[in-house]
C-alpha cells in the first residue's frame, strides 16, 4: 500500500498522503495567483512573466492557462494574456453590503459632477481599505482611481472606516501624496452600521469644507438608497435565463 502519491493535474503538482488533505500547490491555488498576477500586472502578460511572479514552471502555468481560457476566465492575444469577460462578469455579483455597489452608483456620479473631485466608495476586508466604486476626476491621471484598488488604512478613507468618527469628516491635506488633498466620511447603513468610506480627492488649493459637505451628502443618499431598497437586485426571472 502506497504510503503517498503524487500527481499532476492543470500542470500543478499535488500529493496526497493517507488521512490527510492533499499537500503542495493545489489547481485551485495556482489558478488563483496566476489571475492575481494577472491583475497586478495590468493589461497583458506572457507565460514567462507569470512563471517569475508566480514561482511555478512554465509548463505548469501554459497548462492552467490554457484551462482558464476554456472558461473564459482568462483571455490570449498572440502569446499574451488578460483577465477575461467571465471573471469580470463573476466579480460584478459580489456585494459587500446588499445592494450597496448599485446604491452608490449615481450619488458616486452626482458628486464628480457637483466638485470634480475623483470619487471612490470603499470597504474594510482584511485590514485594507477595498475600492468598490470609483469615478475618475480633475486628477487624472495623476491619480487613477479603479474598482478593486487596495490600500491602507493611514488614508483618510481608511480613517473614515475604522470608526464611529467624533470629529466630523476626515481630511487629508497632502498627507499621503503632494498636491493631493481628500475629504472622506462614513456611509451607513439604514441601521446606522457603517459600511463603507466615501472618499473625494482634488487637487491641493481646493476648499476641503465644501467638499466635506458634498460628500456627507452623497453619503446620505447612499444611506436612503439603501432604506429604500432601491439598491437590491431583482432575480432574473427563469424565461430570461439561457441555458
């Protein structure tokens, strides 16, 4: 009887021993850094980067790629490769907070267009502050601002998140980077939880209290969206799903 075995599976090698869970580098473990890769990468990458980024040979990783094609998770271009439209089909259902993305989304719009700040809605996972939603402003593109951008909690978004505030708004006057100021504030819940940070930065010069008062506004519409309901899905009625 064997004591353990090995295999290879999407070109990542397993083994597994008796009573035990499977040991090393699982397919799903691989396939995840190769898209976290990806994403960190920014647009395109080939099989040789990866390889480098992930610490896993280049057999390995043209194998697991050629699996994520197949599902659409990843898309190849010549002898380079994306994220593809599954993935980002997949991300766009996940909620923080129910109905909170969808919520935001024209009080987000409504704020770039009252200050010209660029705006981001942000959560707390794992210690960092997560961007959910964001709109591009005067900043650009000095400062970008995407979906799914991680920081640090020294912001002043990742301020307004820690939480409850006494103080008011948190401002940030060139702290983090020269000639970027911020305003940022909590969003609650209609229960009064706090459930993200909305953070506009403009460029440094700019009042911080009128922008204060912009984004506690937007905040509140958040907050009503919310206790409205008006941020949840409707279920996809069955006639309308395509098997």
């Amino acid at each position: 009887m064997d004591n353990g075995k090995a295999r290879r599976t999407g070109g990542v090698a397993e083994t597994a021993a008796p009573g035990h869970p499977e040991r090393g580098r699982g397919v799903l473990e691989g396939a995840f850094a190769l898209l976290d890769a990806l994403r960190r990468n920014g647009d395109e990458a080939g099989v040789t980067e990866l390889a480098l980024a992930c610490g896993v040979p280049k057999g390995s990783v043209h194998r697991l790629l050629d699996q994520l094609v197949g599902v659409g998770a990843v898309e190849r271009r010549g002898n380079r490769y994306r994220v593809g439209p599954q993935l980002y089909r997949l991300g766009q259902a996940w909620e923080p907070h129910p109905g909170l993305r969808t919520a935001a989304r024209l009080p987000l719009q409504r704020l770039r267009a009252a200050s010209g700040a660029s705006v981001v809605l942000a959560v707390l996972r794992e210690d960092m502050a997560l961007t959910v939603g964001s709109v591009p402003g005067d900043l650009e593109p000095l400062l970008p601002v995407r979906d799914g951008i991680a920081f640090h909690l020294d912001t002043a978004a990742g301020k307004a998140l820690r939480g409850p505030l006494r103080g008011g708004p948190v401002f940030d006057r060139e702290d983090v980077m020269e000639g970027v100021c911020c305003a940022s504030l909590p969003v609650r819940a209609p229960d009064g939880r706090t459930v993200a940070a909305l953070a506009a930065m403009v460029p440094a010069g700019h009042r911080l209290d009128a922008l204060a008062q912009a984004v506690a506004e937007a905040g509140a519409a958040v907050t009503r969206a919310l206790a409205r309901g008006g941020g949840q899905r409707r279920p996809v009625p069955p006639a309308a799903l395509v098997l």
